[in-house]
C-alpha cells in the first residue's frame, strides 16, 4: 500500500526457495547482523583496551630503561674522570721505564768500574 509517497511496512513473512529451504524473515536477518556488529565492536573494543594495557607496561619498561642507561652515563663519566689519576698511559710507561732502566744500566758500569779497581 502506499499512502501520499510513504510505502508502508509490509509484515515479514518466512520465503521458501525452490529448493524447500526456508529463508528467515527479514528482521531476523537485521538482528543477525546487528548482533555481529555488535559482537565485532566488542572484540574491537577488548583489543583497544589491551592494546592500551600494553603500551602502558613498554611505556613503564622505557622509563626503567631510562633510568639504567642514565645511571651507565654517569658511571662511565665517573671512570673517564678517574683513569687518567690512576693509570698510566702505556706510551708514559714505555718512557718512565726506559728512563729507569738507562738509570740502572748507569749504576751497574759504576758498580763495574769500581769493583774493576779494587
């Protein structure tokens, strides 16, 4: 029926195909597909709120990471101000040594030499 340009609703009524398979109405086809969309936003939903939960904790792992390469900065900084107070270079080994053993080598031909004269 149609009434000044609206068709009305006409009631829904189950369909039978050729075949004797009963096709539901169209409202329950309506309400299916409501209830998946529904059923998809929920998962959807779930997911954010996981997802959320998720980056809360790498969030949370950042800041202790943070933390730890902060503290390893200042550590390091720590051992670059202290080894040149207690280590030597090897290139002012190599000539402290040198030097002590020209030193030695001095004392030993004295030593040399006196013992020569006696």
């Amino acid at each position: 029926m149609q009434q000044r340009g609206v068709v009305l609703a006409q009631q829904s009524t189950p369909t039978v195909t050729a075949d004797g398979v009963v096709l539901p109405p169209d409202y329950l086809l309506g309400g299916a597909i409501a209830l998946a969309i529904a059923f998809v936003m929920w998962l959807m939903k779930r997911e954010l709120a996981n997802n959320d939960r998720r980056t809360g904790r790498i969030e949370e792992r950042q800041d202790h990471q943070s933390a730890d390469v902060e503290r390893l900065e200042d550590s390091i900084a720590d051992l670059r101000a202290s080894l040149p107070r207690e280590y030597v270079h090897r290139d002012d080994w190599v000539r402290v040594s040198a030097n002590l053993e020209a030193k030695l080598d001095a004392v030993h031909r004295r030593l040399d030499g006196i013992l020569k004269e006696r």
